[in-house]
C-alpha cells in the first residue's frame, strides 16, 4: 500500500509530498520550538545501510523565524528491525562570497529516537543544504540534501 511521505508536519504550507511505499508515520510529529511555518526546502535525501532504506533526510526553512533546519525522519521499517543509531545534524548556509558556515546540533547516541530537527542555521540569502551523520553498528553513513535558496 503507498502512503504519503511527508504528511506529519501540521501548518506547513507548500511541503512536497512524495510517495514512498511501506512508510508509516507518526501522528505526534513537531515543529521547532516557535517555529511552525516551516516548508521544505529541496528534495528529500535517503539514508541507507545494505540497500534499506533507514532515514529520510529534509532542509525546512520558517519565514517567521527566518532559520533554516535540518530534519531527520527514522523510517518505522528500520526502527522495527534495528535500534541504536548516533544522529548528528548540521544545516549549512554561505557566509561571505566563498566560505560556508555549518551549525551542527550535539549528537544523539545509541538511541531509537524516530525524529530528529537541527539547532537554526545560517539565516543570510545564498544556497543552503541539509546534512547528517547516521551511525548504526559503527557504519557511518553522511547524506546530504541538494543546495535550496531562499532569498
């Protein structure tokens, strides 16, 4: 049966929905903390170990706020078969003409936490991406969501 990715986030205007089979999600899902106007920035990047896929990778941007986040969504056809994983989260954004400045949240470690939303990152004008660490059975997978803009 398909069910929709991304219908979790209540106030969220403009999120793309995409179709994912065997996905269930969680009825209690959150905004960041003042927040709850934040729209999804970009595609949606995918977390794997041996070709299952783990985690779904998100960028939000919050107009009210004006802060772009990360956000880590753990898929219930992993968390059923496995149990943990270390989550480190950065949203990164330009700073100047050449540099980037990155602001990582601390890490999660060995937990089963389904759901995971970065610490605000760089609000300036410029390209932004999502990043991750997802570290299960001392596997390290980085993922990375494209570079969105807001301006």
């Amino acid at each position: 049966m398909i069910r929709r990715l991304v219908s979790r986030v209540i106030a969220v205007a403009a999120i793309s929905i995409a179709p994912v089979v065997g996905f269930t999600e969680s009825a209690s899902a959150a905004t960041p903390s003042g927040c709850s106007d934040v729209t999804q920035l970009g595609a949606t990047a995918y977390v794997t170990f041996g070709g299952q896929t783990a985690a779904s990778l998100k960028q939000y941007y919050s107009r009210s706020c004006n802060e772009y986040f990360s956000y880590l969504w753990v898929w219930d056809s992993f968390r059923a078969s496995h149990s943990g994983w270390t989550v480190t989260l950065q949203e990164c954004g330009p700073v100047g003409a050449s540099n980037l400045w990155c602001v990582g949240t601390p890490p999660w470690n060995n937990t089963s936490q389904q759901e995971f939303w970065s610490n605000p990152g760089y609000s300036g004008c410029g390209d932004h991406f999502a990043a991750v660490r997802f570290v299960y059975n001392q596997y390290n997978v980085p993922q990375e969501t494209d570079f969105a803009r807001v301006c």
